[in-house]
C-alpha cells in the first residue's frame, strides 16, 4: 500500500519526490534572476530612452516570469506522474505560432545589434538606406533606426528591413560635375576652360582638398554632345558646398570662353531636302 | 483483481488517481480565469472601438475556452490510462494548418504594438507610409492603422505590412524650392533676387521660423538650365503655406527683376548649317 | 494464460478495456455533433448565397466525419494494444502535406473576417484595393470579395491578397482641382478668377459642402508653368460631380478672364542665335 | 521457454498476435477500397478528359496502394516486434522532401476547386487574369485553366497562380468613350454635341440598353485639353460592339460640328520673345 | 547468465535475434530491387538522351543503395539492442537540408510530368513562356524545357519556373492588323478601302481560313487619330505569313485611296496666336 | 550487486556492452573512411582549382571528422546508460539554424550538378544567364559560374540563382536586320532592293550559311513607317559579322536604290490650318 | 529501502550515478574548451579589426559557454531521474525563434566564406555588385563587404544579399566606344576614319595593349542613323583611361574628315505636303 511504501523507504517514496520538488523551486528562483539581470543587461546597450525603456523593460520580465512559471509548475507535476502531453502540446504549438510571428522582431534586434558594433551607421552621419531614403542618422536603437531627411521628415526604419547602408561620412568624398558641350565644340578650348575651373577651385578651398582638382577628360558621348568631368577630393563636411562652388564656378568661367552648353540638339528635314540630300551622296558615290 | 488492487492500497489506487484529476479540474479553473484577465487586459490597451471590441473579447474568450476544456478532458483521459496519440497527432496538425495561416495576425499585432510603443505613429500626425500614402493619422489600432488622405479617402492598412513610416511632425520641416534659369542668365543677379525672396519671406513668417531661409547656389545643372534653391526651417504646422508662398514670391520676385525661367530649349539646325558649322570649326582648328 | 487473466481479474482485463473503447465511441459521437454545430455557426456568419453554403457545408461535414472516424478507430487500435506508429506517420505526413496548401485558404478566412469585422468594405462602397482595382463593393464574403469596376467587370478577389483598402465613402471626400498657368501670367489676376470659381462653388453645392472651397495657392512650379490649386470638401456622394463642375467652372472663368492655360512650352535656338545671347551676356558682365 | 510461453498462454501468445495480423490485412484491404472509391469520386468531379483521366486514375491509384503496401508491412514487422524507427525516418524525410515540392499542387486544387465552386470563371466568359491575360475561358479544371486570347493564342494557368479574376460577363457593361478637346474650345457646343450622340446611340441600341447613354461632363484637364467622357449600360454581349460604334458616332459628330479634337499642343517662343513679353508684364504689374 | 537464457529458451533468445536480421536483410534485398524497378520506369518515361540518361541513372541507384544499405544496418543494430538515437539525428538534419534544397528539383519534376501529361507543351509548338519568351519547343523534359528562339538562341527552362504557357499551336490563330488614320479623314471612305482589303485577302488565303476576314469598326481614339483594326482567323501555320500579308495589302491599299496614314500631329502656337484665339472665342462666347 | 551481476552473467553485462561499444568503434572508423572517399570523389567532379580544392577538401573532411566523432562519442553514452536529450536538442537546433543557413549552397550545387550534366553551358559558350547577362563562359564549377562579358569584365554566379539559360552556341543563329522605310514608298521598290541585299549576302558567305538569306514581307506598321526585315540562318560562329555585313549591304542599297530610311516625321499644324481642313473635310461629306 | 539498496550495491546505485555526473562534468569543461579554440580560429580567419574582433569574441564565448552550462545541468538532472521535458521543450520553441532569426547571419557567413575562398573580391579590385552599386573593395569580412563608390561613399553590404559579382580586375579589359552617323553620310569614309583613331590609339597605347584597336563595322541601325564602334583590349589599369582618349580621338577624327555625328534627326510635313506626296507616288505607281 501507498502508506506502507512511504514507511518501508521514506527516502525514495518521500524525501526524494519532496526534495526534487524544493530543488526545482530553487532553480526557478535562480532562472527568474539570471533572466532579469540579462533583460537588465540588455537594455542598458539598447540605446532606448530611459523611460519607455523602462515600460518595456516591465513588460518584457513580467512576460518572461509567466513563461517561467509555468514551465516550472509543469515540469513538477511531471515529477509527480501527470502526463501533461496534450498541455505541452498545446503551448508548444501556441509558442511556435508566436515564435514565427516574432521572427522579424529577432531578425531586427540581430542587424540592430552589427548595424551598432560593426559602426555602419552612427549619429550625425548623413546616409542613404537601401538606395532610397537620404538624410542624417538620429538614432540607431537595437529595433528601429531613425534617419532625418534634408526637408526634415522623419524615417522610422525596422532595422532588419536595411539590407545596404550608404555612408558620405567616411574619410573623404569626391565632388564630381559634368558638364556637355555640342560637337561642334574646340576640345582643347573647353579643356583648358576646365583645368582654369580646377586651379580656381584648388585655390579656394585648398584647406579642405584631399586631392587636388582634375579634368577627366571626354566621359561619355552621346546624343546631345560630348560630356567632360572635373572632381575634386575633400573632407566630407565640404563636399556639398564645395560641389555647388564647382558648378558655379563652371558655369562662370564656360559662359566668360564663350562655350556654348549643349542644350537637346534635333536636325530637322522637309521631304525635299532629305531626299535631294541623298540622291546627291549617292550620286557622289 | 482491481478490486483487490483498489482495497489493498486505497491511496495509491483510488485517492491518488481521484486527487489526480480533481487537480487538474483545479488547474484548469485557474487557467481559464487567468486567460480571461490577459485577454481583457490586451483589450483595454488595444485602442479598439469599444462595441467591436466587446463583441471580439467575447468571440476570442470563448474559442480559448474551448480549447482549454479540450486540452483537460485530453489530459484527464490520458491519465486515465488512455492513449490519445492519434487525437493529438490530428489536433496537433489542424493547430499547426492554423498557426501558419495567422503568422500574419501575430506580426500585425506585434509591429501595431511597436508603432504605438515607440510613438512612430500618433493620432493627427502628418505621414508617408512605405514611402507611398501620404495623409493624417486618423487611428492606430492593434491590427490596423488608418489613415486619411489629403483628398479624405480613407486607407486601412495592416500593420505587418508597415515597413516605412515617415513622419511629418517631428520637431521642424525645412521648405526647399527649386528654381531652374537658363544657362545665360547672368547667375549673380539671379543669386541677389532670391536673396531678396528670403528677407521677405523671413519677415512674413518670422514667428514660426526656426532657421532663417536661405540661397544654396547651384545645386543642379541639366538640359535645362542651372539649378538654384531656396531653403527655410519652419514648425512643422508651418510648413504647407511657407513652402507654398516661397513658391509665389520667388517666381514674383524673378519676374520683376525680368529673370526667364528655363523653359524646355532645343537648337535645331538644318542640314546645310550643320555642315557649315563643322567645316568652319575644323578649319579654324 | 489470457483466459486465466480475465477470470482472476474481470475488471481490468475485460470490463475496462471494453468500457475505454465505450467511452471512446460515445466521445466521438459528441465531437461529430460539436464539429457538425461549429460548422453550421461559421456558415450562418459567412454571408454565402444559401445554395452553395448548402453544397459547401456537406461537403466539410463529410470530410470532417470521416477525418474523426479515422482518428477513432486509430485510437481503439493503440488502446487495445496496437502500435500504429507508421499509419501516424503517414497521415501525419499527408496532412502536414494538406496544411501548407491550405495556408492560403486559412490566410484568406482570417482576413475576410476582420475584412467584415471591422467594416474596412461594405457592400456599395466606393473602394480601390491595393491601390489597383476601383469599383464598387458588391460582396465581402469570407474567403473571396467582389469588386464591380465602373465599367462593370467583376472583380473576384481572395481575402488574403486584399493587403491595402482605400475607401471612399468614410464620411467625407475632398475635390481637388490642379490648374497650371505659364510662368508670364499675372498670378495675381489668377487667383482672383480661381477665387470667383470657389465662390460659384460654394453656392450651388452650398448643401453637400462639409467645408466651403478655397484657393491653396502655388502648390508646385514645373517645366510647364506656375499650378493653383482649389478644393472643397463635401459629402462621399456629391464628390464626383462635384469636382467635375469644378474642373468646367475653372475652364469656363479662366476663359472668361482671358488667361492662358499652360500648354508645353519649349524655346528654340538657332545656333547663330544662342552664341549671339550668350556674347552679349558674358561681354555685359 | 518460447515453445513453453505458447503452450502455457496460446491466447496471449499466438492467438492475439496472429489476430492483430489478420486484422491488420483486413484494414489494409478496407483501406485500399475506400482509396479507390474516393480517387474516383474526385475524378468524377474533375472535368478532365476521359483518356487522360484514365491513365492519371491508374497511376494515382497504383501509387496510393505502394505507400498503404508499405505502411501495412510495417505496422505488421512493428506489431510483431522489431524497431523500425530507421525505416520511419528515411520514409518521413522522403515523405517531408515530396510534400514541400507538391505543395504548389495541392494549393493549385484547392484554388481551382473554388475557382469552379464560387463561378468565378465559367466556360465562354470573357475574362482577365492577374491584370495581365485577356480572352474567353475554354476550361477549368481542377489543376489548370484554359483561356484562349482575342488573336487565338491559347493559355495554360496553373490555378494555384490566379489570383485576381475580372469577369466581363456578369450581368452587364458599361462602354466608356473619352474624348478630349483643346481648352480654346467652347465647352457648351462640345456638350450638346456630345448629348447628340448619346441620343442617337440610345435609339440604335435600345433593345440592349440596361440604361441610357450620358454625358459625364469636364472628367479631366491635362496639357492636352479638356476631357469629356460618354458612358452606356449594356447588356455584356452588345458591349464591344457598342463601344466601337460610339466611338465612331462621337468622331463624326464632332467633324460635323467642326470641333477640333485635341492633337498634341505646343507653345514655341523664341528668345527674343520671351524677354519681350515678360517685361511688359511686369511693367504693366 | 546469457548463455544459461540461451540455453534454457533457445527460440526466443537466439533464434529470433537471428531470425528477424535475416529478415531484415531479405526485406533489404527486395528493396534495392523494387527501388531499381522504379528508376528504371522513371527514367523510360523521362524523355532523355539514352546516353545521360545511363550515367544519371546509375548515380541515383548508387545514392540509393547507399541510403537503403545504412537504414538496414542502423534497423539490424537496434534490433540488437543499440540505441542509434545520435545517428539518427544527424542523419535526420542532413537529410532535412538536403530536402529542402532540393525542394526545387522535385517542383520541377512534379511540373514536368503535367507539362507533358496535359500536353501544354509539344515537340514543334511555337510558344510563349512567362509572357517573356517566344520561340519553338525542341524539347520538354522532366526536369528541364528547351525553347528555341526564332533567332535560334536555345533557352534552357528549368520546369518548376514555367508558371505561364501560351501556345501558339492550338486549332487556330487569328491576324490582327490595326491600322490609325488622322481625325480628319473620311471614315466611310477609311472603311470602304478596309474591306478591299478584307476581300482580296480571303480569296488569297481562301484554303487557310477558319472565318472570313473582316473590319472591326472603330477600335481606338487616341492623340495620334482613330485606328481601324482588320482580323481573319486562320490555321495557325498560316498566321505569320497571313498577318505579312495583311499588313502589306492594307498599306497599298489605303495609299492607292489617297488616305494618310497617321503620322504623330502636333498643333504648334505662338504666343500672340494663342492670346488671339481665347479672346476671339470668349468674346463670340 | 553490480559485481554479483558481473560475476553472474559476464557475458551479458560486461562482454556485450564492452563488445557494443568496441563495434560503435569499429563503425566511427568504416564511416570516417567512406567519407573520406565520398568527398574526394565529388572533389574530382567538381572541377575545382587544384590548390584551393585541396584547401577546402581539408576543411570539410575536418568538420565531417569532428561531427562524427561527436555523434560517436553520443552514441558510446547512451548506449552507457547516459540519457544525453539535452544535448542532442542543442545539438539539433544548431544543425537546423546552419541546415537553414546551408540551404542555399545544396541548392547552388544540385543546379551546378544539373547545368554541367546537362550541358546547358560549356567553357566557351555565348551565353545569356536570366536574359541580363551575356558574355563568353569561362568555368562552370559545382557552386559557382564565371562568364566573361564582352567588354571582359568577369561576373561570378552562384548557380543556384541562374534559373534561366539562352546559349548562342546550340547548332545554328539567325541574323534578323529590321529596316524601317516611310508609308510613302513604293513597297515593291524596297522588296527588289533587299532581295539584292539577300543575294549579295548569300554569295558571301556561302560557306557558312545553313539557310539562304530571305526578305520576311512587312512585319510591322508603327508610327515612324513600315518595317521589313531580312533573315539569314548561319553556323553560330559567323552569327556576329554576318549581321554586321547584312546591316552596312542594307544601307548601302537602299541608298543606291534612293530609297529614303524612315527618320521620325510628325506633321505640324497651325491653328487656322487644322480649322480650315476640318470645315473642308466636313462640307466634303 | 532507499539506504539498503546503497549499502546492498554501492557501485550501481552510489558510485556509478556519481561517477556518471562527474563524467558529465568533465565532459562539459572540454567542450567548453574546444568551443572556446574554435571560436578563436574562426576569428583568426575572419579578417576583422582587432579591437572590435576582442569585444564580439568576448560576447559569442560568454553565449556559448551560458548554454552549454545549462546542457550540463539539464543533463546531469535528467540522469538523477527528473523529466525535465517542459524545460525542453521551452527552450527549444527559443531556440528555434532565435534560429529563425539567425538564418540570414549565418547565410551572410557562409557566403562570406566563399567570396574569400573563391577570390570573388579582393581589397582593391573595382566591382559592380548585384549590378547596381560600383566601387572599390575597401574590405571583405565573413559577415559585411565595404565598398567604395568613386564619389567616396562607402557601402556597407551584408555579404548573404551579394547574388552577382562582376570584377574589373581579372586579366584584362576591352574598352568600346560607339559612334552614331547619319544615314546619308559616306560608311566607306566614316571606316577610314575610324581605322585613323584605331591606328593612332594603337600607337599611343602599345605597351599596354592585349590586342590591337578594331572597327567592328556597323553594330547598329536604329532612328538616328548607322551606328559604329571600335574596341581595344587592355590591361584593367589603363581601361578607362583608354576609354576616355579613344572618345577623344574619335570626336576629333570625324571632325576633321568632315564626317557630321548623328544628332536625333526628324522630318516634318505640313498637311499640304504630305497629301501631295501620297498622291504623287500613288499616281507613278
């Protein structure tokens, strides 16, 4: 009998099942402080404002504790000899529903996490997220990052949602400024127009310059004309207005050699003409 | 014999099983009384319309009832001595077929707690939505955020399928203009008239301005022309109308300075005075 | 020996193992009848026209009937000592199979609830889904809503691709007109024309208007020209024709007025022309 | 000892576990039955060719009994006492690699299933699917739909991929004829020629009408005109026809009133011009 | 002691350990032959080059043999008392992975074999794939398609990514030939000429027609003129040359009627003239 | 006691678990061997750079030998009496993360495996991968294509992401030179000159042709003319210059024969011309 | 009794229990110190800064070694008779979440691995990554590549989003510049000229040529006339600068030939014309 058993061997059949219960009671306490002390960890490296943190910081335990709970109390009545099968398959299903659920959310906190430690994105620098959105970074947080653009407005971004980062805030940067002449053109003369732009820029803003400024010579040819190309290398923080400096300054100096910019060009025919055109090459054949 | 069994250890074979399932009868109380205080707190903090909301607290509780009875009775009959593999197996598939199709509603409801946590959105806000619907916040609920376009048509979106929320009333919006001059417009005179746009301009708006505006120089040269702009810093309540009256002033204020606008410009030639022109060229080459 | 057994001990070798399988009969009876009532409740809130539902609803019936029967028979099987491991996983594998299929199915069910819970479309409003098809809301059932274009092509479309909805009729529209004038006119004499549209405006929709029309001023400045803007807020129904006799009304006073709507406007050069300009201009300078 | 056990208890022993053999046999058999019935009922329901039918039922059927074959022989060698978990696992595995690589399938069944149950798409309807394929549809089936295009090009769709169905046969149509006119136009004379056609129109095909012919007035002003619209309700079989003769109603009476339909219009200035005409407004500002 | 067992009850200690891993090792055998039974079936079906067909043929019976050989092992050692619970695992998970790669590789079987068995695509059909690429079946395979261009490019199309057939081999095809006059044309005179062309062309092509050429009517208005469109239906490998044809004799035609062909119009102001016109109209207003 | 127990019966509680363990030994080793040999068989098909092959052959039979050990070492202890579930469940879900993360190199190597055993590509192949890119093949390995573009830059493609292959090196090419020439030419004029063109052609390169150049008849009608185009099939290795020559013989002539190419044309009307041609049109009818 | 079963046989039921955890523990501090060698190796290899490389070793060791702590005791209470499935099974939902989550970290390595391995990028070369983004390699880490665009941005990328590398640095490039003439201009005259710019080029460039400067005769007819190119195959270095000069040179060549570049060309008729022309033609037909 059930009795006689506990009298026979109160050790296996008492002592035992109690202490295995205190035991799990006492590593529960023991989980229920190592989780809070890794939540507290956590947000002291999140970034979040103090406050809302420290909502979410409630939630997020109290949450944590429930789940705790509730493992630990199934896990004694286990010990006791439930099968508690169709409850653990009941949770385990539920769990996974909010574990697919929740799979962004792990995926933003992840990237959030390199986007910090690997430095891609820090306050201050003006950035392009996915070859889209444009303006200065204003907070990085381990969910979300904010980026402000020119005109002020404000982006809330997911942070697993940025798959390519795009810093002007790195060292250097290079103005570059094309400019297309018609065809017709004198090449050397618009070469030497530019190299004059160059020198006058190289002047001016010589305590910023990286490198100094240079003609590429003929970049593209197409259907409006021949296009060159003068860059310059500066600090980032001069690159806008140095870029704006050079088209000035081209525009100028064009306009002073009497450069003709090549505005859209169209050769336009009567019938006749095209005709009588063509019969005389033929002719000339 | 059972009944032997039953009467030569009562406890083990009658008490203990007996207790067994008084306990889980017990257990299941508490569960649904605790799922039904989580559901009536979610509730109060999911911003819903508060018939809809009653009618959807009912319709949740009482699926969740359900479930929980057919989990005890599950739980009960396998201590019972029963095997119910293949019910759980069957339950276990149709939970599963269901939590895939509602991995959306977890995600909806996790990014729509987010929004509100993190005041991405808030009621009366001006934003852009994946960069693509533009209007006023008008509610931001748990699974649904709408909102109201300029022209009042009204967009219901669900929340997981929010990547982007770009807000206009954080703080400030800086009004930019862009206005595009020949390339023969004499640049320093266009330079000074939008100088003059900016003085007016930071008079009349004086109040709600939180930088001066300001002339950026050339930002663009294209087909058209060259590219000047014109700047301000408002409150974001401001900002619609300064914009809209920088507009009106600066196109004003080119005109009586007698500056052309650019304007689409083409040069057409016809075939004899291309010709010409090139042997000219070449020759004075 | 067998025989032996259920001589000495009647109870638990012959009259529990046959009062399980009882028991398991009588609870799948119950199940078969909660199965047959859930169904019938989900149908009485699908909005389905009755024939089909009628169709339909026997259909699941049967498969949920036999589904069930296959899951107690397996359960009398394994309980009489059986051991239906590979029949599990087999059907195991097969549903699993059928469960991701469905997912859509599951996806389209939940949508179209909340769809019609939360009154996103209701049958006659003016709707656009996923900023795409516009039309008139025919039906919102609970897997498939029909949209009914202008034209009258019936949309059928699964709840779960129903990811954005714009509705119209959400207590007030807003009709904007956009005019563009040329650079040249006198923006003073346009907004007093526009000024007179609005107050023409006013007074023959004086009853439908939520807000009186008024002018918003240079709302964008582009290639063509200078744009107005004029608006009137007014209820869903009278939004239509309202903003079309805004659209005559503008057309007719600008008329009337004598100012010049904004076609394309392009200036051409001749090349002697464009060097001549830009001589005179660098010699002025 | 083996023989001892047997001769000792040869119900237990020999008796139940022969019988679970046999009685597994029998449900392998019943199973094999019900299979067969119900590959028929679905093929019954499938409105496929009769040839093609047939040879897919055949092998469809000769798959299913190789899986049941399998799975019978290895409840038997399980019943019997060996471990088959290595057989399970390679059989799960493969089971798992084919279910994913059919889910399409599944998913394009149950589509066309409801495809065919709700109507959506009937034989002889003209349709558009996915916003993209134009034509009649020559057949549903469970798996693939037909549609044959205006020029007799034939589609093949799996089910699985429709997903926006736009039916042209369902009930009536509306022709919609845009017109549009240069804003120099007198927009009163436009209308009554406009009211013109919708009279004549109306009397033409009054048999087909579902409701009269109307002018919709001023539907938009863009840079080439002002646009009016003409819209009639037909029957959907009248529809085509009555578009292309209303459109060529509208034409001829236009000419007939000698009102110029809008061409591309262009304002070209020259240089000289422009400079002209903005001084003397702004002198006379 | 394990001899004493083995002695006392041979049967059951040595005799069936022995007797179930021959067993196994019989059920192993015929396996392997059944395995290579199926592949040898599948591979006749599979519509391969014999001589890859041997090479793959071979790998796949190896890999299976392979496969089968470890499973029998693993079956015979926890048939003898092994627990395998590790191998198994690892076993399982490279399994899963390399299912779920090739997780492609059965779609595009599953697809190939309805591909051929619906007769979506055959040998010599000329086809469109994916609404993308056009050109001539050369061959339909299990796992892959190759289409040949017209240019005689050869398209390689793995199956599972063919989500859209279009055949242009099926019964019929139909010429289509749209043709665009300006406004001011005579229509009556446009549709006359039409139909000399219509039927010219069907007592040409008479043999080949399915239906007679005919005119249908007005088909379009747009900014360059009314467009007519002429159509016949005929056998498809007619179609191409039909369509030349018509094309041909419908620009003769019209030329021989003296009608324009509409060339791009544009109605070309300068400012004086248009001011002029809008004062004219507003006064006769 | 467990040594009694020992003492008792060597054979089974000293020998068969000291044997098993031994056999578990023996296995590690055959596997370990067999795997060995497995990865340098697909090494010498996976045509990979013998230096870095020899790398990454160390490296993968290192990891192997590691996992193997490990589920070694497992296996040992449960088959001690150890129950290792914690450890195995870490173990799994570590090789379901990397299996997930794997994924795609399975799916690269099976479709490597495809593309090389099927020939869709050969080193020195023209080839186009997913229609964007197009060069010469340079390697095909079992993870990774190389293709080398015209103007020699090198991509590098894993083969999991090439889903479609047009190769120019299967059998034949055709070149296909459209020209346009104006509605107002004599058609039969332009046939006799590109059959000219196409005898020309077919002298020259005679020797290479599978198929006589041929005139196609009109193939198009759109807004800037009619388009006729010549063909010719040749071995795929003249393909590049042939449709060279067939260009330049095209032009040439054509401007022999004085037969205009289609330039754009528009017509230009001035507002009085398209009034006058109206009233004219409309008094004609 | 409990004490009795110890005193009766201490080595199974006192030491081996305590050897076995002893075992456990031992076992555990090994894994820990292989866990903590590879890490390190992994980061020896994975070519990241040396500062932050210490900071994320740090973190990852102090992870691994927190879960492998929690095996162990899982472990060692699992072998002192606990049923610790709740714990399990909670732990794994976690893991498999965090899993999830991973996948695209442990994608992002694996590619990383092999960019390096394959020597796909190395720091230097310049690229064109998924055609879009260009620059100079600046780094390749296991988990992120720099790249640096010629305007000095840097780009961050996630190694697992690079689908398609191009390189210009691998052996050689072929610069290609194309040139555009009228149709009416002389081809024989424009291929002399075009051999001149290939001939001086040559000479200019010879020490770093691969292969001679060529013509490739017309490669293109399309509206603005017969299109040209010449080629030159270089080392990588030289490539754009060659470019650039072959641009030069052949600007300059056809300029001083005489030979006219194709600006778009049009035709223009006036209605009087173009009837005049139809009926002139129609008439010498």
């Amino acid at each position: 009998s059930f009795v006689g058993k506990i009298v026979e061997d109160p050790v296996s059949h008492l002592l035992i099942p109690v202490g295995e219960i205190l035991l799990i009671i006492v590593l529960t306490m023991i989980v229920l402080r190592l989780i809070d002390r890794i939540i507290d960890k956590v947000f002291t490296l999140s970034r979040m404002e103090s406050k809302k943190a420290q909502t979410l910081r409630k939630l997020i335990k109290s949450i944590s504790h429930y789940v705790i709970y509730f493992i630990s109390v199934l896990t004694i009545l286990i010990n006791m000899g439930f099968n508690p099968m169709p409850v653990l398959a009941g949770a385990g299903i539920l769990g996974l529903a909010i574990g697919f659920g929740a799979q962004n959310l792990v995926r933003d906190i992840i990237t959030g996490f390199f986007l910090i430690f690997e430095g891609q994105l820090e306050v201050g620098d003006i950035v392009q997220i996915n070859g889209q959105i444009n303006g200065t970074v204003e907070e990085v947080g381990l969910r979300v990052t904010k980026i402000r653009e020119f005109n002020q407005r404000l982006h809330y971004l997911a942070n697993g949602n940025i798959t390519q980062v795009t810093n002007y805030n790195r060292e250097k940067m290079r103005a570059i400024v094309a400019v297309t002449v018609p065809y017709e053109s004198d090449l050397d003369v618009v070469s030497k127009a530019l190299d004059e732009v160059c020198e006058s820029i190289g002047k001016k803003y010589a305590p910023y310059l990286v490198e100094k400024p240079e003609v590429m010579g003929v970049t593209n040819i197409d259907q409006t004309g021949v296009q060159f190309t003068i860059t310059a290398l500066s600090e980032p923080d001069e690159y806008w207005s140095l870029e704006r400096e050079m088209r000035k300054e081209a525009v100028l100096t064009l306009h002073r050699r009497g450069i003709e910019i090549a505005y859209p060009r169209s050769v336009v025919y009567h019938s006749e003409q095209i005709r009588a055109l063509q019969s005389k090459e033929t002719v000339s054949q």
